[in-house]
C-alpha cells in the first residue's frame, strides 16, 4: 500500500480488503457505542449536579473544541497521515478516560466533568477526518459505497445500543462506571486501528506544503471554492441534514402531542424508521456497487424529501409508522451515497482537509436546524416549517444533480501550489 494520501480508486487494492474493514467497522462500534454511553452519562451527571445551565455548560465544553479540532485535524490527517494521527490521539483518549475514571469517582463538582468534555471533544475532532479516510484507502471506487454503508449501520446501531447502556450505568452505578466502559471502547478502537493502518506511512512532503498547521486549517473551505463537483456535493449533504433534524426531534413530537396519539406514536415513528434505515443500508452493503449512483443519490433523495413531507399530513400513527418506514428505506441509502460520492469529488492528497470540513457541517447543522426553524416554526406553525423542511431537502438531489454533471478534478492544478500553503483542489 502506498504511503501518499489519494482519491479512493488510486488508493485502495482492485477489491476491498474487508479484513481490515471489517477491523475498522468492529473498531468503531466498539468505541461508538462507549461514546454514546458517556454522553448520556455525562449529561445526566450534570443536570444532577447543576441542572439545565451545567448541561449546556459540559455539551459546549464537549462540542466548541471538537469544531475547532475538526480544522486542525484534517490538515495533520493530510501531513501526517491517518495512521499517526489515530494511533497518536486514541492512545491520549484512553489514558484522558482512565484518568477521568478515578477524578470523578467521588467528585461533586461540575468542573472535572467539563475539563473531560474539553480534552474528549478537541480529541474527537483531531481523530475525526483521520477516520474519514480510511475506507477510502481501503475499498476501490466501486466498492466505496458499500463500505459505507456498512459503517452507517454501526453510526446507526451505536446509539441504540450506547444510549441505554450509558443509562443504566451511570443510574446502577455512576458516571467512573460509564467512563470504564467508554475506556474499554477506545481500547478496542485502538488495537483495530493498529491493524487497520498497518502500512499507512507518512505521506511523501510535497512542494508548497511548509505553511503553519494555522494556515492550513482553511483548507477545506479553500477546496470547496475551487471544486464544483466537491462544492456541490457539500451543499447536497448539508441541506439534506439542516432539513431533517428539526421534523425528528422536535416536529414529530409536537404533532403527536396536539394530535393527542401519545408518546408511543413518536416510539413508533422512530422505530420504524430506524428499521428502514437499517435494512436498506444492509442492502446497500452488499449490492451498493450494483445500483445506479443516480438511483442512490436522486431517487432516494427525492423519495427521502417528499416522504418527510407526507409524515407532516399523514392522518393517523400507523400511517405516520408506515410513512417513517419509508423515509428510513430512502435514507439508508441516500446518506452513504452522499458521502461516497463527495468522498469521491476530493481532489489527490486533500481527503483530510474535505473531511474536516463534511464533519463540521454535519456537527454545525443541528443546533442550527433546531435555531432556525423553532423560531420559523412561531409564523409557519408545526405544519407548515415541517412542510418547508421538506421543501429544503429537495435541494439535495437538485445539488447532486449539479454535483454529478460538474467535471471531477483529480488533480490540483499546479498553479494553485504556488498561491495556497498546499495545492487547492469526501462519514455515522
């Protein structure tokens, strides 16, 4: 394998080495699914000791360093490589949770859990773009999709597994408890990653590449403006996000109420959904490469928007079940074509960078999904903002339909070295 970072097709074998994804998928649930544990652990810890002003204060100690590492890592993940960087901050995680493990064992105060928050999440974000390559070097081009949608339905069985168990722990027991869980995780992670990253070397150094690590932190913006294809798969995947996360947390709960179908209605929705989700991305595992990326990418994107259009005018909870099913198919489908393919619109060398800037789109549009159209939501109503939703995510496959009849740009231009710190020219 070589060692300089490279779009998929010229990174990854003629077949998938799914030993090795299959290290990684095994890794990530592991370390997911202790994520998701710590997470409802750590918050429920801090409404008990501070109630709402301690839980914002731990879930922004957590989230503002993860953004602002997310730029730092993409670049180090391009320079370094995968390998160096993984190996390197998953070792830290894991001695930050065993340290964590024995200061909050009998700690009454907030402030050790937001000193945790802080390291966990600035070390979250620098792991995060490294992670985003790896499938990438490890399935070819036709093989990507089916990579990730294998990963997607670790991203979606971790919560359901994390969320609970984290729950209970911290409940049974308490929050040194969960964080032994979570320690256990990232050590799992860490020993796949060994194995995953194996012949990952350092990337050869290239002309223009000396600028400060700060200089090179813009460069995921930096390739999207001079990237159509990459640009407009961007915006595909973030309309699609910034639309859907308001109707499933807080529309949907809103409509049961007033319809007065109870709180099992929302169970159900959701459930259903979640099943749909995970039978297509069971598909699209073993047969992604067979489907026409125009099917993955705008029949499912189409079929995804107009379906959470319905479930804002279905008339009954079974109805709303069976819709949410639906949108569950779409979506298990949709969401790794989406990456896939801007993991594919990257230019050679800068898959680091492009990550950084995917995953902080996809951390950025929740709370500004929720900002947005609660406060629509007073003018439009529940009805009408879910309606407008749904109207936004049509813009996805529009945006793919752009994405996939702009020319791919595999090289950067060598005119860019000169101007950019690197040549300006792709997750669960």
């Amino acid at each position: 394998m070589t060692t300089t970072p490279s779009a998929p097709s010229s990174e990854a074998a003629s077949a998938p080495d799914w030993r090795r994804i299959g290290s990684f998928v095994t890794g990530q649930a592991a370390v997911q699914c202790g994520s998701f544990a710590l997470l409802i652990a750590m918050n429920w810890t801090a409404v008990q000791l501070g109630g709402r002003g301690a839980v914002t204060l731990v879930i922004l100690a957590s989230t503002l360093p993860r953004a602002l590492m997310l730029l730092f890592g993409g670049a180090l993940a391009d320079s370094l490589g995968p390998r160096a960087v993984l190996l390197r901050a998953t070792a830290t995680r894991l001695i930050v949770l065993a340290i964590g493990t024995l200061v909050t064992a009998g700690a009454d105060s907030l402030w050790p859990l937001v000193a945790v928050a802080v390291v966990e999440g600035s070390l979250l974000g620098l792991t995060g773009p490294a992670s985003g390559v790896l499938l990438t070097r490890l399935a070819p081009q036709e093989h990507l999709g089916r990579a990730n949608s294998l990963f997607s339905m670790v991203m979606r069985l971790a919560p359901i597994a994390g969320s609970p168990l984290g729950a209970w722990l911290v409940v049974a027991g308490g929050l040194s408890d969960v964080m032994i869980v979570s320690a256990a995780g990232c050590a799992v992670w860490l020993v796949c990653a060994f194995h995953v990253t194996h012949g990952m070397g350092r990337p050869e150094r290239r002309s223009g590449t000396g600028s400060s690590l700060f200089r090179r932190s813009g460069d995921g913006l930096l390739l999207l403006g001079a990237h159509p294809k990459l640009r407009w798969m961007f915006i595909a995947c973030f309309c699609m996000d910034f639309a859907f996360l308001w109707p499933a947390e807080v529309a949907l709960p809103l409509r049961a109420s007033g319809e007065g179908w109870g709180i099992g209605s929302v169970a159900a929705a959701l459930t259903a959904f979640s099943a749909g989700a995970l039978a297509s991305a069971a598909v699209g595992a073993a047969l992604a490469h067979r489907i026409p990326v125009p099917v993955k990418l705008l029949v499912t994107g189409t079929g995804l928007a107009v379906g959470m259009g319905s479930m804002a005018l279905v008339p009954s909870p079974s109805v709303l079940a069976v819709t949410a099913c639906v949108v569950g198919l779409f979506s298990g489908l949709n969401g790794p074509a989406l990456v896939t393919a801007y993991q594919q619109a990257v230019p050679e060398g800068r898959l680091g960078a492009a990550m950084s800037t995917f995953s902080l789109s996809s951390i950025g549009a929740a709370p500004l999904s929720l900002a947005v159209f609660s406060s629509v939501s007073a003018a439009l109503g529940v009805t009408g903002t879910w309606l407008l939703c749904a109207a936004i995510a049509l813009f996805s496959p529009v945006a793919a339909t752009l994405a996939l009849r702009s020319p791919v740009t595999r090289k950067t231009p060598a005119a860019e070295v000169s101007a950019a710190p690197e040549p300006t020219a792709t997750a669960v």
